[in-house]
C-alpha cells in the first residue's frame, strides 16, 4: 500500500485552475485583428514569432524569476521583443502601441478564460476532510495570485497559502518547500508534492525527499536527463487511484 502523506502541496496555476495552456490560438486572433497593419506578415507567421520568442525568453531561470512577478509588462516585452527581431517595428513608430494593445489584451483574455479544473474542490474538501494538511504554493505577484485564490474560492481549503510575491521566495528555490513543511508541521518523506511544471514540482522537490506527483495537464514528454515523477496524472480524476491505494479514498 502506498503510504499515507501527513500532508500535500499543491501549485495553482495549470494544477487546480487552467491558467497557461495553448496560447497560440488567442495570440493568432488578436494578430489577426491588426492583419492591416502588420502586413506583410500573416498572423500565422507572426503567431510562430512571438511563441519563439516567448519560448526563448522564459527559458532563462533568472529572467523568469524576474518577469513572472511582474507578468503583464513581461508579455508587451515578448511581444515588443518578436516585432524587433522582425524589424517590424522599423516600419511605423505607431507599431509599438500596437504590440502593446495586442500584449494587454491577451492578458485580458487570458485572466477571462482562467477556469477551475472540474474535480479541484471535491478533491481538496475530501483531503481536508481525511485529516491531511493542505498547502498551496504558488509563484507570481502577490496581488495576481491571491486574486485567483479568492475568484477560486480556494483559501478556506488550505491550511497554508504561499505566494512567492508575498514572502519574498518561491520555487524551485529550496526555501519555497521547507517553510510550506515547516509551516505544516511535516517532514520530506511525509509530504506529496502536486503540480505541472517539471522542474518546480518534480525535480526540485524530489531532491528534498518529497513524493512528487506531475499533474501533466498539457500532455508533455518528461524532460530528458531527469528524474522521474512518483507518479504522473493526466488530470486530477487520476488522484483517486492513488487515494485508494493509500487507504485515504
């Protein structure tokens, strides 16, 4: 039998809500929608630019420790960012507004289409429930992610809520994990870690001792050269297997 967790992290975005997952076809739209402006180039290809681009910039860890705290700006910088690499923006001084409009209303669109994943309240009420302590930890600006913890209705299913821009850290910095625990009143080897980036969720804590579970919600190939999760879910219904086998369904 799999043994019981005294307690579980969970990360937020894209592992309880939908947050990030395939951005090509909102920025493709919106492209589409200033086609004039910006030809000759096609929305299509322009849409392959700006995910180069974005793939390129949070590629770098220092760079997206940066940026994900300030997110809004970060993505008017990818898109300011593909144009200038197309010298698009040596054609009109009037496309770097444009880029801007097109960068916040993504984020506009983005924020809209958050949604919670269909088993994230039954599943933490039946944790909570079985006596497990819950902690959410989650990266990004403080007053960015607590409002989705409020708009998710999220925060009386947690014991400890953790947002890297409220205590000055996040992951996968070590410190990220043991406050969650110390907080908890939990050891590594008592704690299950849940959530959909492979090196915050997998890698980072696995080197601590934690069981790590990937919530693989965008349906990716592990990484190459890394450790491997304990276990891996396609989605969240996937958890009450493993429930089961710890006697806690």
């Amino acid at each position: 039998m799999l043994k019981q967790p005294k307690a579980i992290l969970f990360d937020l975005d894209d592992t309880l809500i939908s947050a990030y997952a395939d951005p090509g076809p909102v920025w493709q739209a919106l492209l589409a929608d200033h086609a004039e402006a910006l030809a000759p180039h096609d929305p299509g290809e322009l849409t392959r630019h700006v995910g180069a681009y974005a793939a390129e910039f949070w590629s770098d860890p220092a760079r997206h420790k940066t940026w994900r705290l300030k997110l809004y700006e970060a993505r008017r910088e990818i898109i300011r960012g593909a144009f200038e690499k197309m010298n698009i923006l040596d054609q009109d001084p009037r496309l770097t507004a444009i880029a801007h409009d097109i960068a916040d209303r993504y984020s506009a669109r983005r924020d809209e289409a958050m949604a919670l994943f269909p088993e994230s309240h039954a599943l933490l009420d039946h944790l909570k429930g079985k006596g497990i302590k819950l902690a959410l930890i989650t990266n990004g600006e403080g007053a960015m992610q607590r409002a989705k913890v409020e708009r998710f209705e999220l925060t009386h299913r947690f014991d400890h809520i953790q947002i890297e821009g409220e205590v000055g850290f996040g992951k996968p910095e070590e410190e990220a994990y043991w406050h969650a625990m110390d907080t908890l009143e939990t050891a590594p080897e008592e704690t299950w870690m849940v959530g959909d980036n492979y090196e915050w969720e997998v890698v980072a804590p696995a080197a601590l001792g934690l069981t790590t579970i990937w919530h693989n919600s965008h349906k990716a190939a592990p990484p190459e050269g890394k450790p491997a999760p304990h276990h891996t879910l396609d989605d969240l219904s996937g958890f009450w297997p493993l429930l089961e086998k710890t006697g806690l369904a």
